[in-house]
C-alpha cells in the first residue's frame, strides 16, 4: 500500500539464477541472484518458482535414452506421433489417461493435475535428451523452500510452485499454482457483502492461481532465463500447512465436466 | 524495465470511480479517479476493467421484477431451486446450456464464453432487484474504451474487460479476460528456442487471461469497490483490432473435452 491509499502491486522477475541441476539450494540461489539486483526478500512477498527448477534441482530429471518404453506406450507412441520414450515417461506419470487425440495425452497426474502429458516437460532441460518430471509432491517442495528462505532471510514468504497449462473452453496456456506453501492458495469470500450489501455472489477466488499467473508476466521470456518472481504488495491469508492441492477441484464437484 | 535490467510490473488500483450508472464515461471517470490519485495513464499501460460495471455504463442492467419467465425457465428453476427470473436472463443470454446439475447453470453465452449463469450478475448491482448483463460486444467495448482514454490523455494503452469464471479441474474462480483492445491476447512463442536451443513445448500463452488475473489481486476487495486496474511494465505486442475473442476456443479444437 502507497500512502495514498490504494491497492499496489509489484512483481520483479528474478534474474541469474543460471542453469539449475540436482542437488542445488534453490532457496540460497533465490537469495542471492536477489542480492545481485540490489534486492532482499520481505515479510510479506510471494515467491513464484517455475516447477521446472525444482524438478531439476530435485534430481526429476530423465534421460529420454535410457529410457525403456513398454509395447503399450510404443504403441500408443505411435498412433500419436510421438517419441516412445516420452510416451513411457508420461504413462508412468499418469494416474489415468483422460483424452487421446491429435498427438496430445491429456493425463490426470499422480498428484492430481489434468494438463497435457503428465506435465512431463522437454522444454529448459538440459542437452535435448533429457525430460524433467514434476516434484513428487509439489506442496511439500514449496514448504521446503519456503523453511530454506526462512531460515536464510529471517522473513516470512510464501511460496508458490507454479507451471504453465492448457485449459477447456480457452486457447492459449496460463501459469497455475501446483505446489503452495505458508499462504491460503484461495481466498474465500463467502458472506461478505459487495457494495450495495448483497450477498456475493463470486465466492471463492483461487487467488494462488492468480499469483502464478501475475508471476508468468515476468517470467515468460525463454531467452532471459527468468525461473523466479517476487509478488510484493498482495496481503495474503497465512497459512502453516502447505495446500496447493486444495486447488485440485474433486471429479464429483465439477459442474463443467 | 528498471535501471538494473529486471523485469518489473506494477499493479495499480484504481479507487474512487464511485457507482456507476447508465450513460456514464467510464474512461473519463477512470481518468479522473487516477488524478485523484495523483497518477496518469503511460504509454503501454494496460488498463483491466471489470466488465460489470461496463455493463452498467452500457445500460446492461434488467430489473427482476420486470423480468417475465417462460413456462420452461419456470420448471428449471423450480428444479434448479433459483428464480425463475434469473433463470429466464440466464436463458436469453445463453447460447447452449451445457450443464444443469447442483442448482447450477453451465451456459455457453451468446458471445461463446462458457460460465456459470450465463455470466448474469448479481453482485455490486444496484438495490438487489437488478442484475447486470454481460456488454453485447464486449471487444467492442473495449475498444470504445480503447480510444476514449487515447482521446482524453493521448496515451496509447491496452484495455481489457474482465469477469470471475469458475473453471473445470480446478477449484476457485479467476478473473479472465472477456474484451481485449489494443493488444494481442495471446503470446505466440510457437518457434521460439529455450535455454538449451531446443523448441519451445509451451507454445501459446494467453496474456490478457493472465494480465485479468493479475488485475483480480488488486480488484478483489469489494468493500473497497475497486473495479479498475492499471498495470505498468509489461510489453504487449499491440494490435489494431479489439481481438478478445481469440481467447474462446473452438469446440472442435478442445482437447480437453
């Protein structure tokens, strides 16, 4: 907030953080290529991370090479037009195929994500061969890093894991929240009232999503290398639980489908 | 862009535009309430506006009890357990009713956008009695918007109308964007390379849902009726043509579905 009043906020995309692999402190990289910016983190910010630094940095990194695809997924591989060896690695992330068509695997995640091919990602990963998977619990990465920046910094973050998804009914790709950690992923509305004292009617706002796409803004540029924002300015819901899986909408509570 | 090279976005809200009724000049009052603010409008600003109070300006507005429901929006909504005059807008402004389950409506609107209700509102509305109904055309909306504010300030911005959408797969609403103008909704990277040279997998992403859902950060708090947002920092590929209706996509290309 500004001292005149009104709503304002920031979002500062975090540069050289360099190419992440297995075993790297995320946290301690955040920190310090904030340094280099003549930044530090504060009470308060919202740390986006793209999931596919955290998957490298926790070792979810596959060679396509090795690699072992089963008949099913060859098969499967090629009536879709693609590499066998992706096809394997996004059936071992699936819990359950939803949709087969023109060369897209629409899957339904262990975790419990719908998106296109398990999420399994060839794109920034190192050398061509390579495809990273996601965290095994995307949550308890965000806490985990959350604990990290805590530690180093003294400050208390949140921090989001986000990931870029196809939806129904729209084109193009938006960045979601997976994984949450030390914020209420939605901000629930329910009983307040709008301007003329009404009930409102929009109820519950997945305000984590929201962040990750604010975050996308300044991460979008591949050639800049930008795996990491800062939210600075948004007042969110304390949480002390991680719960990015709250955003996971239950099959039987989905009206759309 | 700040001196030390970081990509930087600003999200403003803009406070003070008061209630706003029929024939009113949203640009203006948009205008205005930034002065009181002590701020203007910049070049490559995106300016996100909610779309009910364009509605408002429109004359978007029916009063309920002049509503008269058919025989069939009486059954539904016996069945549904809503007024039988909501349920009669939601009807007329349906262009297919997709799902009809839990006291709940999925339409697909007469513009293509698929919501619940048909996207009618009755939230921030005047008297409890009236319900706001989405613009006709509300890229053409923006676009008068659009120009208005290049006329009063000069200034070449992006406008985006916005609305909350419930999604599939998902929990919560967020805020999308209906009407663009300006700019081009989605960033096509088809081409281009990642860190490591290879093709990008993330090929489409579809910025003015996610500048709506950044915009929604700030506009959030309806006690302090905050229907416009200004975001500052983030370079749009301009266009000539109001194009929000390249964000609705065409059933036959859904995989999801």
């Amino acid at each position: 907030m500004t001292g005149s009043g009104e709503p304002r906020i920031e979002i500062i995309g975090v540069k050289g953080i360099g190419l992440v692999k297995e075993g790297d402190d995320l946290a301690k990289l955040i920190v310090e290529a904030l340094e280099r910016q003549g930044e530090t983190l504060r009470d308060g910010d919202i740390v986006v991370i793209a999931q596919v630094v955290v998957s490298k940095a926790e070792g979810r990194v596959v060679k396509l090479s090795e690699v072992k695809p089963s008949p099913y997924a060859r098969m499967l591989a090629e009536r879709l037009g693609k590499e066998a060896e992706m096809v394997e690695l996004i059936l071992r992330e699936a819990e359950e195929i939803l949709r087969m068509r023109n060369g897209h695997l629409i899957t339904r995640t262990r975790h419990g994500f719908v998106c296109a091919n398990s999420a399994v990602d060839l794109s920034n990963v190192s050398g061509g061969d390579a495809a990273a998977l996601l965290p095994l619990d995307v949550d308890r990465s965000a806490e985990h890093i959350r604990r990290r920046l805590r530690k180093l910094t003294g400050r208390r973050v949140a921090v989001i894991i986000s990931d870029t998804f196809g939806r129904p009914f729209r084109m193009g790709q938006v960045n979601v929240a997976l994984g949450v950690a030390g914020m209420e992923p939605i901000h629930d509305r329910r009983g307040e009232k709008d301007l003329y004292g009404r009930t409102l009617q929009v109820k519950e706002i997945a305000v984590a999503d929201e962040l990750a796409s604010a975050a996308e803004l300044v991460m979008g540029e591949a050639d800049e290398g930008i795996p990491v924002a800062i939210i600075r300015g948004y007042r969110f819901k304390a949480s002390r639980k991680p719960k990015g899986k709250v955003l996971i909408r239950p099959r039987d509570k989905d009206l759309f489908l």
